[in-house]
C-alpha cells in the first residue's frame, strides 16, 4: 500500500527548522528578484482550499501512524528519540513526510511554516478558512508563521491582517532585502522602500509578529554605503519584531550574476560586508527589534541581539574582527566557513587554529593564492 503524502515546497526560514511545513502556494508569484533563483524554472499558482485541507488530513493520517508504530514498538504512544531515530532510518520513508512530521511531533508540534513565497496573494477568507482548519485539527499549535511580499501585503486591509491574526497567523517573514530605491530596482525586488515601510507598519499595527530579512552584501562595491544607510532608515520606521540578515552570495543560476559577468555588479569581500554590516547596525535608531544572523552563509553570526541595549555589544563584536591583522582574518575566515570555529572567539583556542592553518598551508600550497577561490566554494556547497 502506498503509504500517505502530502505536498512540499522547497524552502523554509533557518527559525523554522522544526516547524511542519504546509504548502498553501507553489512558488513565488513575482519569480524576478535577480538574487533569488529558488523558484526560477517554477510557475506560480495557487492551491485550492480543499487541496490544503486535504493535506492537512493527510498529515493528521501520518501523526496517527506514527504513534501506532510507538505503541507497536513498546513506547506506549511516546513520541521519544529511539521512534524518531527509527523512522528516520527506515528507506520507506525517503520521500513522503513521515520523518518531517515525526520531527515536528519530537518537538513539540508547536509550529508550523506555511510554504510557498507570497502567501498573503491569497483571498483572505480562504487564507483564514486553512488556519481554522489548522488549528482544529493539530490545537497543539502555538505559531503559525509564512513568508510574504511587501507589494502584497500593503494591499490588504488592516482588517484583514487582523482576521488572518485572529485565525492563528502568528508572523510573517518578509523579505526587506534593502531599503534603497535604486537598489530595489536594480536587483528587480519589484517593491519601493516607502511600500516596504507601508506593509510593515500595518503588520505591527495588525499584532501579526514581524520578521524583517536584509541582505548583506547586497549593494556591492558600488552602493553599500547607501544600502546600509538607508535600509537602516527603513527598519527604523517599521520597529520589527526580528531584523535578520543574510549574506549574499551569487550563483550562476541568479541573474545577478549576469551582472558581475558583465562587470556591472562588484560584490564585496567577507571583511567589506562586515564594514557594511557595522554601518547597517549602527544605524538602527529608536526601535525595539532583536536582530538575528541565523543564516549559515554570515561570517559573524555571533553579531546578535536586542535593540537598543545589545547594540554596543554587537558593534564591538564586529569592531573586534575588523581590528584583526589581515593573516587572522584569513584564518577565521577559512575555519568559519569549514565549519572549524563557530565565534571569532575560536581563534584562542590552538587545537582549531593550528587545524585551519594545517589546511591553509595546503591551499596554498596546492594552488597559490587559492583562498578566495576555496572560500567561495566552500560557501556554494551550503545553499
Ligand atoms: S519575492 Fe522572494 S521568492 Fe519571489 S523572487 Fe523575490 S526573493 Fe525570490
């Protein structure tokens, strides 16, 4: 017997990491930011109310798996590890969601990521029909959280945030990427910074908790300055709850990389996003945020923390990188990356170091001034 699926999109915020995921859209209706190649060879549409339901039974189908396999393992019901553990081996389970819902259960079955881009496209009655559903179904449910667009969710009414709200939906993860114009044009994010502050403040005033994602690296050598700078003045009007950030890297299937190709687009090297990173943070003014660096591809994910009180701290974070000798900086580069070291703090630590130096000598002794090359590569094999 075929054992029961349901549908899956492909991405998930790093916080989301033991949410269920439910797709409540395929792909991203807008599909031209130049960064993103997520969805590229992906047309958008819309799932019908009745197919989201369907895979909502589906999952409930799989949780009553699960626990009669606990019963008939001995585990009396309890989701516990050695279950878990079970099922993540067993090859049955390659393909459908017994081993995301099994994770989920182990958790806590709290939270839940709805897939795909621009979840607010949908009409709002049936945006609220999917929650209650949700929440009736699983009352286990805590958070309930989705990505969209800015463009999308200016056009909703504040009552509209509300009734989504009132249904269960918890946050929503936007991504900012930069509060430029020029940039937001240049990189086809097909939304203006005032838009961006416009859907954000109705997200607050709405009490939907709000996640703010900004990109690193972004303006590249020619407008980091103004990225920085004015991407700080747009957080500082909306006040989100979270400010994450992320850094760029471009690959050969983003269109951006048209760009670099044509000598158009310069991006930065790791040291010159940490200054942009510096001029970006030290600008946020007046607001009451927690800035995350929860994505793999940043160099100092250390730099985190509560806005106002941590923002000394996280500049003197990065103060104490930037003031690191050139050969340093180097060697914690390549550890960070290699997943050598996990703070700046790992350089005193001789067992890490003299490993990353072991494998620096070995670079360079393999291909002269090979570093930059093996650090690029290095950041590639993550996304
Ligand atoms: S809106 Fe989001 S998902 Fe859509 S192309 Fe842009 S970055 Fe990608």
């Amino acid at each position: 017997m075929t054992p029961p699926s349901y549908e899956q999109g492909p991405i998930r915020p790093p916080s989301e990491a033991y949410s269920l995921l439910l797709r409540v859209t395929r792909n991203c209706p807008w599909n031209r930011c130049e960064f993103c190649h997520t969805y590229k060879k992906e047309k958008f549409s819309l799932r019908t109310v009745e197919e989201v339901k369907r895979d909502i039974d589906t999952i409930q189908e799989i949780v009553s798996g699960i626990k009669s396999l606990s019963w008939r393992v001995g585990l009396g019901g309890e989701i516990a590890a050695p279950l878990v553990n079970l099922i993540l081996k067993d090859p049955q389970h390659d393909s459908d969601g017994f081993r995301q819902v099994a994770l989920w259960l182990y958790n806590g079955s709290k939270n839940v990521f709805l897939q795909d881009g621009d979840n607010l496209i949908l009409k709002t009655d049936q945006f609220v029909e999917i929650l209650n559903d949700l929440k009736k179904t699983f009352p286990s449910i805590e958070r309930v959280t989705t990505y969209s667009r800015s463009k999308t969710v200016s056009k909703k009414r504040i009552e509209e945030l509300q009734d989504l709200k009132n249904a269960g939906l918890s946050r929503i993860h936007i991504g900012l990427e930069s509060g430029y114009d020029p940039l937001l044009q240049y990189i086809k994010k097909g939304v203006t910074a005032q838009e961006h502050i416009e859907a954000g403040k109705k997200v607050k005033e709405s009490g939907i908790s709000l996640s703010e994602y900004v990109i690193l690296g972004l303006g590249g050598k020619g407008m980091w300055r103004e990225h920085a700078m004015e991407t700080a003045k747009v957080l500082n009007q909306i006040n989100p709850d979270f400010i994450r950030v992320r850094t760029l890297k471009v690959l050969k299937t983003m269109l951006l990389y048209q760009k670099i190709e044509k000598g158009e687009f310069n991006p930065l090297n790791d040291n010159e996003v940490i200054e942009e990173e510096r001029l970006l943070i030290g600008h946020l003014e007046g607001i009451r945020s927690t800035l995350f660096s929860d994505h793999i591809l940043n160099l100092l994910q250390e730099v985190e923390g509560k806005l106002p009180e941590e923002k000394e701290k996280m500049l003197k974070r990065i103060d104490y990188y930037l003031a690191l000798p050139r050969e340093e900086k180097d060697n914690f580069r390549l550890g960070r990356r290699a997943g050598v070291y996990q703070s700046v703090e790992d350089l005193s630590k001789p067992e890490l170091r003299n490993q990353v130096d072991r494998s620096l000598q070995q670079i360079e002794s393999e291909r002269p001034g090979g570093l930059e090359k093996a650090l690029s590569d290095l950041m590639e094999s993550f996304i």
